[in-house]
C-alpha cells in the first residue's frame, strides 16, 4: 500500500543522508522524496512516498524515529490528509497540437507559465493521481521535460505535525 | 573545575577534548596518533588523568573499547586519525553497532576547509560511518566541543546503546586558538528521548498471559546484560520455576550451573533448549531480537508460542517475529513492575501443567545434555578444553572470544554464572575480537582472570597486538584451540560441500609459542589431554605476562547441536551421525 510520511528533523547538515540511507540501507523504496525548510527555521519538513506492506512500513516509521536528528513524523495515509504535488511540463506545441495541449491544459486547470513560438511550459498541481492523468492525456503531445516536486501532504482537520 | 564558573577557563579545541572526558570520567581511551589528530595527542600529553593506550592497528583500538565497554556498562573510547585511522576502525565500530555496545569514537579529519577536496588522508568519515552508528556528528566550531562529547556520551549509553562517532577537523583544535572551556552536566535533546520505563497496561497483559501459560520459557538476550537486570531476570524466573534459555549475546545474564538454565538457543543451542523453545506455548522474550542465527526458518519458529516481547528499541519488535504482547521499555525496570504485578496478581502458575513441562525439558536434557565423543582419549576435544579451562578459572574468569568454532565451545562449555564475562562479537562475527578485547577488559580488571580463547585463524587476525600487551603489561591468557582449520568453515565445508576444503586450510603457520616468547610473553604448547589441566593451571598462575596456551586439538570435530537449514528450531544435527 501507497503511504505519505511527513518527518520534522533538525535543519541540520547530514540529516537528510541519514534518511535517504536509512532507506537505502534496509532496502526500502522511496517513490517521491521532497524535502523544505519550515516556518521554524531549526526544522526542516520531508514528506516522503512510499509503498510496502503493513510491516515493512511499521519499520520504517520505527526506523525513522530512531534517527537521532528526527523529532517527529506522522503517516498521513492513517487519516484524512490533503496531498499535493506540482509538475512543470515542456511541451511542443507547433501546428495542430498547439490548440490541442492549450485545451488539455484548460481542462485540467493547468496554467502556462512560459511560451515560445513552438513550446508551452504548464504547471499543474493536484495529488499524484491527477498530475498522473494529465501526463497521459498529453500523450498525443510531444513532451520535452518533465519537472515533478513529489508530494507535500498535511492532514485535515485540527491535527497538526508541529512542536 | 576549579575556576568560578563566571570565570571560566580557556583552553584550545584539542584541550577542551580532553578534558572533557576527564570530566566525563573516562580512565583510559585506546588510539593511535597520526596528522589530523597530532593538536589532540599534545594535549594528551600535557595531562595525566586520561591515560592513553597505544595500539597496533586501530581496529584492535576499537575492540578493547567495546570489550571494556561490555564488561563495565561504560562506553569506551577510541581516537585515531582521519582517512585510514578512520577506515581501520570501520570495523570495530561495526562490531559495536551489531551487538549495540556503546562507545565513543573519536576521529580526526583534514583542515575544515580542505574537506571535500580529496586532500591526504581525507575520507568521509561521517558517510562511512552512518549505517553504523547510533549517531555521528561533525564538529564544525571548536565551542561546540564540550557539548559534542557531553551529548556523545548520553547518545551511546542511554536507550539501545551504541556506538557514536565524533569526526573532528584539524582546525577545530588548534593549540593557539582558546576558548572558554564548561563542561555541560546534562544534555537534553527534544529529538531523542528514550523511553524510560514500560507501558503499565502492556505489562499487566503480560503477566497475565505467562501466568496462564502451562509450558512457558523465558528466552532472554544481550539487552538483559546491557540493562543490568540480571538480577530481576534471575528473580523471575526462580520465583515462576520456569526454564530459561540465553542468547549467545546473553550469556550470564541468568546462571549458567543453575537447574532452570537449559543452555544456550539457536543455531548451535543446546537440545533442549531449542527444543523447549519450540514446544513452549508462551515465549517471554526479554532484551532479545529474534535474530536469524536464533529463529532459523522464521515460518516454523514456535507455532504453538504466544510471544511476549520485551525491548528498549521498538524496531527490534515484530521485526522478524509478530510480537503478540509488545512491551517497549528498558528491561529493568519493567522487570521490576511485572514482578509487582505477579505479586498482586490473583492468577497463579499452574504447578501440575509445570511440573509436566519440566519432566519433559528433563527429558530432553537426558537425550542430549551437551555430550560430545570421549571414547578416544589420544584426541584432544576442544569442548574438553574449554571444560577444563572453566573448572581450573572456577567459572570466574572473563571469557574474551574471537570468533568459529571456539567461540561456539566457549558458549556451550563454559558456564556463565555472571553477566558481562562473556565477551564475544555476536552480530557481526569479527574475527580478531578476541585479543584486543581481553586486552581492553585486562587493563580494567588487572586482578581478574581475563582469557582470549581464540583459534589459529582468528588470533592472527590481531596478533600484532602481542606488542601492545608487552608495552602495558597486560597479563592476558590466550588460549588457542589449534586444529589447523577455519574450523567452521571447515566443518560447513564437510556438511555442504562434500569435504572439499577451499581455503580452509592454514598452511605455514607460526611456531605460536616461539612467537609469543619473541615479544618477550611465555608460550605453552599443550599436545596431549593428560597434560591439559595441569598446564592450563601453570598457566592461569602466571600473573605478570601474556601467556600463549597452543592447544593442538582434534581437526575433526564439529559444533553440535547445529540447527537443519530452514528447519524449526527443533530440527538439528546431534552428531555426525544422528539428526532430530
């Protein structure tokens, strides 16, 4: 199963190695990893995606807390969360497909954020599953590049990871 | 310190470390002087209260710390220099990090700004060390350095102990460079703080389920030694008469000549222990972690048992075994409730269902009972070896093992009646332990008797160390159990590999004796059994130097039990000739 852990760790140099290796250490996989200072400036938030069985990710959450710069984390998939991801895509639009791409962007109230005479740039965000989808619905398209940030995620409600 | 507080005193970087243990209460710290840690060694010398042991290579540097560390429950502690100095003890620190032994090591490194430039004897320390250690930390400002060590110490020694690194930059101890010198007396820490006693509920549901249980054993590990709840273990399970089985990392944790120990478990565990672990229907498991070496086929691993985990580090629970009632906690203290708890509990252990149990644990004990061959009295038998060394040393000496076939004897054959005598690389399986290990638990104990038993194999892997034991007059006993085989690996090669000895022969090997004597110890060879005992209290009798006790022993002989591969705990090898 697809889990959202958020970590609050010590702003400090090493700490994110020593999640990154955690992981590579043990053999877990990490599908997105996305790592930003917080309004706190001693802290600094990593969210990270990743899949395994009930207790394979048991162990990581244990694993996690045992690194000594983690103060506190939280699987958001345990509750009702909120995840965001941001993708910038290149794309050729020439001929035909230039109204084509427009189109599918308006759909998915994706905005353009650079244009050429032969290229649009669209940012889109939403969960992974809409960024997902809009990727293939550009599958007509010619894309150039692709720039995903992973997912951000926060838990609704009241619930909050903070100090 | 000596200076009012609002005056305090100034010292360079490489002074404040110093003293910094001195204040944190350290004796001795093991190391070896190169480029990067040459500011840290003159501070060394302008002081007498931390004394400092020069080794021969920095592993053997890393393992007396460890050793010292498994026989005091103190952390050790090592220095060395960057880039090699570094990379050589790798591997102690490793030795440390499996059997979480705390320790403090000390590492020098290149010129702040150098770092990253592939300058001489740089390395990444802190890289290489990290899935190593509890922690590491880099010191990137010469004021931090009392804290640094403050917070090192109360790292390595508190919750699941383990070894930490502190990589230090030339720089950070320049000997013109002074700073105000406080050493912190706590250190609090909002990201780590270890559980200091057990869930109460947890624990009520415990004694519940074990006083319910009809064929109950307690399987306890290393963390029973490391939590000093020896005590409370042993009171627990005489107070219940339920069997008690040790961990090799465990040993002495519970009295290894009382009627309620039924030996070690696992893949070189006693008959009956491994064979009341797979019979039990209730497992209390206290500061153990279900290791491979333990379970074997965790799929067969006691069907009937209800589990009962005890442990400081939550990972350790569930990881290989589902846990049925997890309790996180260090030992002791709730060791301590749950015998509260029996106290106020209504419930009592039924006696019948016991005494069935213990007629069948008695069975097996009769089966098996740790018996190897005798009918042969030219061959010298390693396990008689070890047998004797326990009755002429009464059980009392510190056992420091390197590791093979010896180190399985070791564990079987002699009887730990204390915890932190047993000394011996666990996890990792280190090879060269042994020597650098009785060392470091020598010069803290110099009256004890402190044994190496090792084999040709192993003790050459730090025999450089002969030279460090003359220097310091350390009067270590090894004793060499010398078959002229990687024994295990030998015997592994006779079980899986039709007897084809790749490599596990050891040719051209040194006259041990002679070699011994060259660095100015005493070398005694012992050829035959008939002489066995009586050198071997020639031996234990010399008190002022190292004695080198080769001991040429049958190159036939195999370690049983020994556990089927992806078998249940019950499915072993009794003998060459007869399996479960």
């Amino acid at each position: 199963m697809r889990h959202i852990i958020s970590v609050l760790m010590e702003n400090e140099a090493g700490a994110l190695a020593r999640v990154v290796g955690l992981f590579a250490q043990r053999g877990y996989n990490i599908e997105s990893l996305n790592v930003a200072p917080t309004d706190d400036e001693t802290l600094s938030r990593l969210t990270l995606v990743t899949k395994g069985e009930d207790r394979v990710i048991e162990q990581i959450t244990k694993h996690l807390n045992k690194l000594i710069e983690v103060v506190k984390l939280v699987d958001l998939t345990e509750g009702s969360h909120i995840e965001r991801e941001l993708m910038m895509v290149k794309v050729r639009a020439t001929g035909a497909q230039r109204e084509e791409v427009k189109r599918t962007c308006d759909i998915f109230r994706g905005q353009i954020i650079d244009v050429t005479p032969t290229t649009y740039t669209i940012q889109v965000t939403g969960n992974e599953e809409k960024v997902n989808a809009f990727m293939d619905a550009l599958s007509g398209a010619t894309l150039m590049e692709v720039a995903r940030t992973g997912v951000a995620g926060i838990a609704r409600g009241d619930k909050s990871l903070s100090l | 310190m000596t200076q009012p507080a609002s005056e305090p005193e100034m010292l360079s970087g490489g002074e404040m470390l110093i003293r910094s243990l001195k204040d944190q209460g350290v004796e001795y710290i093991y190391g070896y002087p190169g480029g990067a840690v040459l500011h840290i060694y003159d501070a060394i010398h302008k002081q007498s209260d931390v004394k400092h042991i020069l080794v021969r290579h920095e592993q053997a540097a890393t393992h007396m710390a460890d050793a010292y560390a498994r026989a005091s429950g103190k952390a050790g502690v090592v220095l060395v220099t960057s880039g090699p100095g570094a990379t050589n003890a790798i591997t102690g620190i490793a030795t440390a990090y499996m059997d979480s032994i705390p320790m403090v090591v000390i590492t020098g490194q290149v010129m702040s700004h150098l770092i990253g430039d592939d300058a001489f004897q740089e390395t990444d320390m802190m890289g290489l060390s990290r899935p190593i250690v509890k922690h590491n930390m880099s010191i990137r400002d010469p004021n931090d350095i009392p804290s640094a060590v403050k917070k090192a110490f109360y790292i390595a020694e508190s919750g699941r102990p383990g070894p930490v690194v502190i990589d230090i930059p030339k720089d950070m101890t320049m000997p013109n460079e002074k700073y105000p010198y406080e050493y912190p007396d706590r250190i609090k820490m909002r990201s780590y703080n270890p559980v200091k006693k057990g869930h109460s509920g947890q624990i009520r549901k415990a004694v519940n389920m074990l006083l319910q249980a009809k064929r109950p054993i307690i399987y306890s590990g290393g963390g029973v030694i490391l939590g000093k709840a020896s005590k409370e273990l042993t009171q627990l399970a005489q107070q219940l008469n339920v069997p008690v089985t040790n961990t090799l990392m465990g040993l002495g944790a519970y009295p290894g000549t009382d009627r309620q120990f039924v030996g070690m478990l696992g893949m070189h565990g006693s008959y009956e222990a491994n064979m009341t672990m797979h019979n039990a229907d209730c497992v209390l498991a206290i500061g153990a972690r279900f290791d491979d070496r333990v379970t074997n086929n965790t799929g067969k691993f006691c069907p009937e048992a209800n589990i009962i985990h005890i442990d400081i580090d939550p990972a350790s629970i569930s990881k290989t075994i589902q846990a049925d009632i997890p309790i996180v906690g260090p030992v002791k203290p709730v060791l301590k409730e749950m015998l509260e708890q029996i106290e106020q509990s209504k419930l009592k252990m039924d006696q019948d269902a016991l005494n069935l149990w213990w007629e069948q644990i008695d069975e097996w004990r009769q089966r098996h009972g740790g018996r190897y061959r005798t009918d042969d009295s030219e061959r010298m038998k390693p396990q008689h070896v070890i047998e004797t060394l326990c009755k002429v040393t009464k059980g009392n000496a510190y056992v420091c093992s390197d590791v093979g076939q010896h180190q399985m004897f070791a564990a079987q054959y002699y009887k730990f009646n204390h915890p932190n005598r047993w000394i011996n690389s666990g996890g990792l399986g280190t090879m060269g332990f042994g020597l650098p290990a009785a060392m470091g638990v020598q010069l803290s104990y110099p009256d004890a008797d402190v044994v190496c038993v090792t084999g040709e194999g192993s003790i050459q892997m730090n025999i450089q160390e002969l030279s460090t034991c003359r220097q310091y007059g350390l009067p270590v006993k090894i004793l060499c159990l010398n078959n002229g085989y990687l024994g295990m690996v030998r015997q592994w090669q006779d079980m899986n590999y039709e007897s084809r000895y790749s490599h596990s022969y050891m040719d051209s090997l040194p006259d041990f004796c002679a070699l011994a004597e060259s660095y100015g110890h005493m070398g005694i060879r012992i050829e035959h059994p008939d002489e066995l005992e009586g050198k071997l209290e020639e031996a234990m009798a010399v008190t002022d130097k190292v004695v080198f006790i080769d001991v040429l022993v049958d190159p036939e002989e195999h370690v049983y039990p020994m556990q089927v591969p992806n078998g249940a705990m019950s499915d072993m090898f009794l003998s060459k000739t007869e399996r479960t």
